[in-house]
C-alpha cells in the first residue's frame, strides 16, 4: 500500500503572524548558548514561532 504525505503547514510567528514552510529559507536563525540554535522571525524579530503538524 502506497503512503499518502499531507502537505506540510506553515510554521507561524506567535508576535506578527509571519508564516512561513519549516526549515524554508525565509526563517531566520538565532544562537543562544544554552537552548542552541532557535528559529526567529524575519519580520519582527521574535522567537516564539509555532511549528504546526
């Protein structure tokens, strides 16, 4: 039986609404030493994106 892949939803900024596909290009990237690197928006600046499945 062939398995069907659901197209993959945006990833969303919490603080603007900026959506954009996870691990796209249009994400920037930030370096925090003791959590690692996190995703930040492009638009405002902010790390509190939701990733959505």
């Amino acid at each position: 039986m062939a398995r069907s892949s659901s197209p993959t939803l945006p990833s969303r900024c919490l603080s603007c609404g900026f959506e954009a596909a996870p691990g796209s290009g249009e994400w920037d990237s930030v370096d925090s030493p003791p959590l690692g690197t996190m995703t930040q928006c492009p638009d405002c600046g902010s790390t509190n994106v939701m990733n959505r499945e």
